[in-house]
C-alpha cells in the first residue's frame, strides 16, 4: 500500500510540473502573439502582401486585357502601372513603407536603414501577393501563352539586362531623392515614384517589359510556368536599385562621413511634421 501511495504522489507532482509548463508556454505564446511589435510587424506584412498584390492585379491585369481584347493599349498600359503604384504609396506607405519589390527591399537593408530580420518577411510577402495577383488572373481570364502577362526578353537577355539596370537605377533614385531627403517635398514622392514607372515602362516597356521588380516577373513566372530570362528580372533590378540608391546617397548634402552618406530611408517618409521641426 506504501508503494502505491508513493506512485500516486509521483504521479501527482508530474502532473502538477506538466500543468506548470503549460501554463508558462501559453504566458510566452500571449506575449508573442499580442505584444506590439508582432502585432506591427504583421500589419506592415499585410500592407505589402495586399499592395503588392493590387500593383500586379491591376499592372499584370491591364496588360492581359490589353493582349486577349486589345481595348486598353501600350500607353495604357503605362498609366495603369503608374497610377496603381502612385495609389497604393498613399494608401499603404505609412503603414509598411510601400516597397512592393524586393529589389528596393533589398537595396534599403543594405544601407542600413530597414531592419535585416524584417527583410526576409517583406520578400517572401511581395513575393506572396504577386502570385496571388498572377493566379487570380489566370482564374479569371482565359490566358493562352500568347496572352502572357509576365516579363520575357523581346530581343537578347544582355539588353533586357541593361535596360532593367537603367531603369531600376532612375526608380531609386527618384525614390531616395523625392522621398528620403529632408530637403524634398514629401507630400508628392508617390507622385513622383509613380510618374517614373510610368516613364519607365513607355521607354523599356517594349524591350523588356519594364519590370523593375523581381515579384513582378517571378509571379507571372511561377504561375504560367514561363521562365525563359527570368533571371535578367531578379538581377537586374537589384543591381539598379543598388546603384541609384548609393549614387544619390553620395550626391545627398550632409557633413556625414562616407560611410553614413550611403544610407537611405524607407519609400515613404512621413508627410507630416511636429511644429517645432519647420
């Protein structure tokens, strides 16, 4: 009977240590789960999955449209990519930046200035939301290879290449100097950042597409299975990016070093201001 009294008060405390630990994990997880910063983290993931999605939806869409009804035409084309950009920057900017491209995520974590542990969350959301976008496209819309929505070379992959360098490095730049320096309008960087995609896809547009953006290429791709040159639309806007955003940086007035002269800022900077700071 001793040896059964014994087991019981075994039994009896192990339960109690289980009962503890449970209740020790489920504190940990209601800190997690609710504190501030995760509940921050996920609404800017949610920004970039939903404006990405809308940029490719309405970008993509127009371009769909255009090719199986031929009712929205090239210059079209462009004012849709445009506006959709200029739109969601307003719309979204304040809440996660509005980088909708992995490209200018990129570039920002390189110089510092957007957290390295939030950056694989913003990639792997754009990257999301352009599939997203891709396939509900194709759902709607009876999409035959000729009527493909993504980016594919028109001539060589060098000149794609080059011309998605060129027009990446003008985006960034207009973004570091329209909407990062202090010294710029911050009300019209969503103006001017969608001005330039608007240029960039009448100019690149029938080269290579004018994709800018890796997501805008990879959910198309993904979606439809078309690869061809995929790489020039992930290399390319990246060293673009990178190199727009470092030249403005040297070109930006400050008594900084070098080294703190490279840094840039999120897309959109806050448009307003406390008194004491005008």
């Amino acid at each position: 009977m001793a040896n059964y009294g014994n087991e019981g008060q075994q039994i009896s405390k192990m339960e109690q240590g289980m009962a503890r630990c449970r209740s020790v994990n489920e504190k940990i997880k209601e800190r997690v789960c609710f504190s501030p910063s995760f509940v921050t983290i996920l609404q800017k993931v949610m920004a970039e999955v939903i404006g990405t999605y809308f940029v490719i939806f309405s970008g993509c869409g127009s371009v769909a449209v255009n090719k199986i009804y031929g009712s929205v035409t090239f210059p079209g084309i462009c004012v849709t990519w445009g506006l959709i950009v200029m739109v969601m920057i307003y719309t979204v900017g304040h809440i996660s930046g509005a980088h909708f491209n992995p490209a200018v995520t990129i570039t920002f974590t390189i110089f510092r200035r957007f957290p390295l542990a939030e950056a694989p969350l913003y990639i792997v959301a754009q990257l999301m939301g352009s599939i997203l976008a891709s396939g509900t496209l194709a759902l709607v819309m009876d999409i035959k290879p000729e009527d493909f929505f993504g980016t594919v070379p028109v001539g060589s992959n060098g000149q794609s290449l080059v011309v998605e360098i060129i027009i990446s490095f003008l985006l960034m730049f207009v973004i570091c100097g329209t909407s990062t320096d202090d010294r710029a309008v911050g009300h019209l960087g969503g103006v001017a950042v969608g001005l330039t995609i608007l240029l960039n896809v009448f100019v690149a547009g029938p080269i290579s597409g004018a994709s800018m953006n890796p997501a805008r290429s990879l959910g198309p791709a993904i979606i439809k299975h078309v690869y061809s040159g995929i790489w020039v639309y992930i290399v390319g806007p990246i060293i673009g990016t990178i190199a727009g955003a470092f030249v403005y940086n040297l070109m930006r007035s400050t008594d900084k070093p070098l080294g703190e002269i490279t840094k840039v800022g999120s897309v959109l900077r806050c448009a307003s201001r406390d008194d004491n700071d005008r």
